[in-house]
C-alpha cells in the first residue's frame, strides 16, 4: 500500500485554468514583488505596536501579500478555532475539544460552513481555526482546541470542518507538527521515530490535506533537532512531496521562524504576520544564489493558486455574525457535546415542577475557555444559571448560590429538592501561553538567549525593550498570568482543592447532588465522584452552552455526547509530561492504547457516554469479508434503541491485528458513526472501513503497509465496551 494518495476535496486549485492565471500574474511580478508576497504586510515594530493596543491581535484580519497593481488582494487571515475571534459579534461556537465529544461529522461541516461565512463577513479571506494538534497528554495547555486524542477521529472532524469552512474561504490546518506542550512551545524539541511520527502525529494531517485544505501552519517547537518552520522533513519531503500538498506554507505568527535561508529552503512560503524574517534576508540570499529563484516562484504560485481558488473577494453581509441561524447551531453543537458520566437512581432529567439549588460561581459567569488567540467576542454569553431560568420559566425555581461560603451552599442544597453544582477551570488554568521572558530578548541592553533574542529591535530601543520586560518579571509576574493573562499547561488533573470541598459539602447536604463540570480536557474525579449520583461533562460550551445544559437536564433531549479521550485513575498512568521540558521523547503509546497496552482500566473509556435511554447494537455483518490492502470494506449494523426516549447513539468501530508482526495497540479506532434512533425502534447504520485505516508504517519501506491478515472489527459503544460484537475482516495480499 502506497501513501502517496491525494484528493483536493472541495478545492478549485487543480483547475488547469487557475494553474494558468497564477502563472500569468506571476510572470508580470518583479522580484521585488514576489518577495513581498512571502511574509505580511505589517512592519514589525508597526505589527508590535498594534499587538500592543488592548485587543490589537482581535481588531482586524491579518494581511500578507496584498499587491494592488495587480489586482492581488492577498491573504487576509483571521484566526479560531471557535469561531471568528474578531470584534464584533461573531458566533462562538463550543471550544473544539467539545465538538469532538459530539462525534459528528455532519455537524462539524455545517459549523465550518457558518465560520466560513462569518471570516468573510468581517474581511477575511483565511481561517486559521483547524487545530488537530493530538491530545498526548490532558495537562496540555491548548488541549480544548483540539478534538481529541485519537488520529482517526481528529482526521474525520478536521476534514469536516476545512470542508465547510472551503465552501467560503481558505481553511488553515495547524500546528504542523507535534505541537503537543504549551509552556515550552518555542523551544522543546520532540524526538520522535518515523513510525509513531507518520502512524500516529501525522496521519490526522494527511487525512485534512486529503481533504484540499488550502494552507498549514508550521508550528513552534522543532522536531528531530530541526525547528518546525525550518524543517525539510516536515515541509517538503512530507508534507509537499510524499502527500502532494499544492497550497501554502506559513508560519505560526512571529516566532514561527528563526533564520530565512533554513526556513525557504526547507519549504516555508510565507511568514506571519509581520516584516522580519524574509523580509530584511531573502532578497540578498536569492541575489547571492543561496536561495533559488525557483523555490521563490514555487512559493508565490501556491500562495496565488489558493487566493484565486478560495480567497477571492466576497460580499457577505455582517448581518451573518451572530445571527439566529448561527446561534442555533451553536446551542445544537453544545447540546451534542454534552457528556452524561453518572446517572444513579436516574437522577437526570429533572423535573419540571422540582426546585433546583445551582451552585458555583461558573453557574453565573460567562467561561468561554482560552482568552488568547482563539477568543471569540459573542455580543452575548447564556450562562447556565440564565438556561436554566430561561427554559423553566421562573427564576425563583432556580436558587442561586455563589459556593464562596460552604455553610451558605449547604442551606441552598438541602431547601431544594436537588442540587446542581457547577465547578470546572477557566481561562486562568488552561490556554495559551506567554511568559514575560519570552519578551526579554535584550534584558538590559545586552542580548540574552531566548525565543525573541532574534527579534527586529533597533538598537535605541533595546536597553528600553529589555528594561520593560525585565521589570515585569521582577515584579513577579507569577507563571500563570501571562501576557496574554492566560494559564499555559495544567498544574493539575483535578479540580482546585476549592471546588472539591464545595461539592463534597453540596452532597453531603442533598443527595440528589448533580455535578456539572466545565474544562478543556481531562478530570480526574476519583475523590469525589462516588459522593454524587449524577455529573455531567459540559467543557467550555461556547455563547449558547446554558441553553444547552438546560435542555439536556430537563431532559428536552437525550445526552449524546462521547468522550473524546480516555480519562485515567491516576495521572501514573499517563505518559511523562514536562511543561518545562527542553526535550522529550514521543512513542505510540499514550491515551487508551497506552492504557490498554499496560493492562490499566480507565475511569472514563475512550467514546464513553451515557444516555437517558439505552442501545444495542446487533448484527454485525460486513458485504465482503475478505478485501485487498487498496480496497474499502462496507460494515453494517443494526442499532436499537431499547428505551423510551429518541436519542442518538454513536457508532464505533475498533480494529485489533492479533497476527501482526510488530506490536500494535490491542485496538484501535478506525471508523464511527452518529445514528439518531427512535424510542423503541430500529435502524441500521452503515460504516465504511477503509483499508488505511489498518496499517501502521513499515520504518524498513518507509511506508504504510496493510498486512495480509484477519482483523477483528468490534461494533462498540466505547472502547471498553464489554457487550461489543465483533466480526472478522480478512485482508488478501
């Protein structure tokens, strides 16, 4: 089996005549003007000066490339990936990690169709939104912009939403690759062999590229001792030779690259967003024959391709942000991601006529999620406490207490019939992150090492450069609050000493105690989970979450979300994680494979959720039991619903190759499926198994390779799911 496969999906960029009008207007450009096309059109102490302003990064798209004499309109880039993060009222949408929970494939296209809409109505032309970054580990940082911890799953909802996002503007994958740690992104570097590179933090990539995503973005940290921006292996021999990516390469904004010759010579074409790289060096590379005129010309012309494929200009009214269309489906995206984890003595749905203590501070506050670079700007956000009012229809059902005061919360909880506390992390836990050191490049006056020692200052502004940045680290800026005021990497998988303490008051004074969880990854929950009957996952749930939450526990519909990654017992049985670390090793191994490999049962399966009915999932059959490693098989299944309410079930499919000749995970997910079933009814659900999806990279034949052998396909419910038919798939050389 060959990985050389390639399909542009929606994209026009194969067209023969875009191919033709690119290499027309690159023929009229002068060098000097294909230079320009290749980083950002900002200066860079202008572009640090707009930074600077409060929201500068969330004011405007960011352009690159613009050249009006020939009618070259350029890049117009806005970043996500909940939703247009500029001013003005676009629709956040739940944070990715919780579209992931909803296991929805459909769904994520029609969220990338919205946000398509919506970059264009703000000015962009390119969305920098599609984050599959693979969940290692859940004290990542940016975790909640990814979908998950398994390459299949990240693959299908990435390639989902570029689709949508390319029925209306470019859609930017990133951050290439294993961008895995927050707090040392500009300068770990990742040592990873081929196969779990290719096998496990590629092939998500590859599936989106597949898909004709117009741009990927380099990310900061190198891998193999070569800086992303400026590594051949990634960029060229990877992503543009061995894949057949004809759209563009930029950079991850301003530290995305250290040195212009490494960075186009291994395949960068554009640096953003500001003036600095390329732009004070490639002219006298090119000039001294360093870098080629060729690579200069292959740059332009990808960038052109993609502009006159998907970035054209178009007129969609402003009147889009926001509005109730996009509202809705984002109350629809936030209802799906809604993972039910306990549900003793059918403490969920609630009543309507029963009276309910909401308790936590987060029940009354706005908590989108990260407030870096993917912040979106709602006009407004529903809370859970305004939900919960709204759909009841009278606020002195829903007694509110802050939990600040134990005793306090304990009164609220035992006058109620049942209680609902919401505790979780924010923005100042979990997100993206900028230490103050990271700004110090010239402490004063002299050049100290650091990710921005390179930077563009002139040299009257460095004593004044270094001075500030110094001073706010002496003033103890503590690692947290960054300079973005952000959290970076997790200190911790459990909930805040605080927040344990109030549930296990609330539960103590009500035992119909439901807790409501909000994050962007894993909780471990053992301390307290037992104490309660009923919690719920609702993750940062995005402007319309409180909605949601309300509609799923008063049981308008059926929870339906899945866990996008296994949660542990104990954080021993994770892979090593170092926020601080300088290098670290990347294997095969980590979330429910590692899990499985080590014998360890999981607190939460990978794909675990429950509902308020039940399924059974029957009859397993395959239209062909034996394929060729180039074919696709087609599996069908019976899904029953065996309860008394419509829900849906989510269909997953797991693969083990026992006969293998190297070790492989016990199983891995190669295919799902979202089927809605009604009450008592039946349906049968057909999943397509592709041939790929059973190989694993042969380092030897610096290839994939599908072994002929007989697979086991079980039809699950999750990962561990211990009722799951199987069936036999046998694969012919």
């Amino acid at each position: 089996m060959t990985d050389t496969s390639h399909a542009r999906g929606d994209s026009l960029a194969d067209d023969p005549s875009l191919e033709r009008e690119a290499d027309g207007i690159l023929e009229k450009l002068s060098r000097a003007e294909k230079l320009a096309m290749m980083d950002g059109d900002w200066s860079f102490w202008e572009g640090i000066r707009e930074l600077g302003m409060r929201g500068g990064y969330h004011r405007h798209p960011w352009n690159a490339g613009v050249l009006p004499r020939h009618g070259i309109h350029g890049i117009r880039f806005v970043d996500g990936p909940r939703g247009v993060v500029l001013e003005g009222g676009a629709t956040t949408f739940p944070v990715t990690m919780a579209r992931g929970a909803a296991w929805d494939v459909d769904l994520e296209a029609r969220v990338g169709d919205a946000i398509g809409q919506e970059v264009r109505a703000v000015g962009g032309n390119l969305y920098g939104g599609v984050c599959i970054n693979l969940l290692r580990h859940p004290a990542w940082g940016r975790a909640q912009e990814t979908y998950g911890e398994d390459p299949h799953h990240l693959g299908q909802l990435g390639a989902a939403l570029t689709r949508g996002v390319q029925r209306h503007a470019m859609a930017c994958v990133k951050h290439f690759a294993c961008n895995s740690i927050e707090n040392a992104r500009f300068s770990v570097d990742v040592r990873v062999a081929p196969r779990p590179l290719h096998e496990i933090y590629l092939r998500h990539f590859r599936e989106v590229v597949e898909a004709g995503v117009a741009c990927v973005m380099s990310a900061y940290n190198s891998v193999n001792g070569a800086w992303c921006g400026e590594n051949p292996e990634l960029l060229t021999r990877i992503l543009k030779e061995r894949w057949g990516f004809r759209g563009f390469v930029l950079t991850d904004f301003m530290m995305g690259m250290r040195d212009a010759k490494r960075a186009a010579l291994a395949g960068q074409d554009l640096e953003m967003p500001f003036q600095m790289h390329f732009h004070a060096h490639l002219s006298a590379l090119v000039e001294n024959g360093e870098v080629p005129e060729a690579r200069i010309d292959d740059a332009c012309r990808r960038i052109l391709r993609e502009q006159l494929s998907l970035g054209r200009p178009r007129d969609i009214p402003k009147t889009v942000l926001g509005c109730e269309a996009h509202r809705a489906l984002a109350r629809e995206a936030a209802r799906k991601a809604i993972v039910l984890l306990r549900n003793e003595d059918a403490v969920l749905p609630l009543s309507h006529d029963e009276s309910i203590a909401l308790i936590g501070r987060l029940a009354d506050k706005p908590n989108l999620g990260d407030r870096g670079s993917s912040d979106g700007r709602p006009d407004h956000v529903v809370t859970p406490r305004e939900g919960l009012t709204a759909a009841l229809g009278d606020a002195d059902r829903v007694r509110f207490d802050p939990g600040a005061d134990l005793d306090s919360a304990r009164t609220a909880a035992r006058d109620a019939a049942v209680a609902v506390v919401v505790v979780g992390y924010t923005y100042r836990d979990e997100g993206e992150f900028l230490a103050p050191p990271d700004f110090a490049p010239f402490a004063d006056g002299i050049p100290k090492p650091g990710p921005l020692r390179w930077l563009f200052a002139p040299r009257f502004m460095q004593p004044l450069w270094g001075k500030l940045f110094t001073l706010v680290s002496r003033l103890g800026a503590p690692k947290r609050a960054t300079g973005f005021g952000m959290g970076g990497d997790r200190a911790s998988l459990t909930l805040s000493e605080e927040h344990e303490a109030l549930i296990r008051a609330v539960a103590e004074a009500n035992p119909r105690t439901v807790v409501v969880v909000m994050a962007g990854s894993a909780v471990i929950m053992e301390a307290w989970k037992d104490r309660v009957p009923g919690i719920v996952m609702l993750w940062y749930p995005g402007m319309e979450g409180g909605h949601a939450l309300a509609d799923v526990l008063l049981g308008r519909v059926s929870p339906s979300g899945r866990m996008p990654f296994a949660t542990p017992t104990s954080a021993a049985h994770l892979p090593a994680f170092d926020s601080d670390a300088r290098e670290i090793p990347y294997d095969l191994w980590h979330g429910y494979r590692k899990l499985d490999r080590d014998g360890v049962r999981a607190a939460l399966p990978f794909g675990f959720g429950l509902s308020y009915t039940t399924f059974a999932l029957e009859d397993p059959r395959l239209e062909r039991g034996e394929i060729r490693a180039d074919e696709d098989a087609s599996l069908h299944v019976t899904v029953r619903n065996t309860g008394a309410q419509d829900a849906d079930c989510v269909v997953q499919v797991y693969a083990s190759a026992e006969g293998s000749a190297v070790e492989r995970a016990p199983k891995t997910l190669v295919a799902f499926a979202r089927v809605a079933v009604a009450a008592g009814a039946s349906r049968e659900a057909t999943v397509p198994i592709r041939a790929r999806e059973l190989a694993w990279f042969d380092e030897a034949r610096d290839d994939f390779t599908v072994e002929p052998i007989a697979y086991t396909l079980r039809v699950a419910q999750h990962a561990d799911d211990p009722a799951a038919p199987s069936v036999s798939l046998r694969v012919v050389a």
